[in-house]
C-alpha cells in the first residue's frame, strides 16, 4: 500500500520560509518521480515543482528562484524549501509520485501553507 505523508507546513509571514517533506513508503521510492503541488481556495490544483527519478528538477514560473525540490533517496524522502513566501503561495501543499506516466498516480493528504501578508 503506498503512503506519502506530508509534514512542515504552517502560518509563516510573508518573506519567511518553510520546509516541507514527504516520506513515502510502499514504493521503490528511487524509481519514481515525486511531485509537489497545491491547490488554493477557489482554485485548480498546481504543479509547484517536481523532481524525476534521476534529480532533475523543474518548477512553476512563480516560484522559480525561491523554492527548491530535491530528494533523498536513502530516507524516501522528498522535500520542498520554500523561501520568500507570499501571500499567493498560500494553500494546501500535496505530495505525489509517479513511475509509469507524467500525472501522478498517488497523492499523500497534504499539508497547509498559510502566508500572511
């Protein structure tokens, strides 16, 4: 049974920071893409960042330059750095992982991001 289970978000003020991790269990976890996105009031679910199998990394254009993805694969571990937060990056923030296709497979229950401005 595959488990991705988000932790480290929170209220932080604008210009503050916040790391997010993701630990996933029931996955060869270093075969998989893992993914960040979020999803505000009123709003579609985003890609914010994602990380392929082999570490490469891309991002959302508003969040280029502040946040950074990576993984550690000896903990099946993915994270999230998020510096120089704004009031817009508010949401629920979700986990993903995909091995076979681009969209995610299996999403974790997500974490929430509050930034006051």
């Amino acid at each position: 049974q595959v488990q991705l289970v988000e932790s480290g978000g929170g209220l932080v003020q604008a210009g503050g920071s916040l790391r997010l991790s993701c630990a996933a269990s029931g996955i060869i976890f270093r075969l998989n893409a893992m993914g960040w996105y979020r999803q505000a009031p009123g709003k579609q679910r985003e890609l914010v960042a994602r990380i392929t199998s082999g570490g490469i990394p891309n991002y959302a254009d508003s969040v280029k330059g502040r946040f950074t993805i990576s993984r550690d694969n000896a903990k099946n571990t993915v994270y999230l750095e998020m510096n120089s937060l704004k009031a817009e990056d508010t949401g629920v923030y979700y986990c993903a992982r995909s091995r076979w296709s681009y969209e995610p497979e299996d999403w974790g229950q997500g974490t929430q991001v509050t930034v006051s401005s």
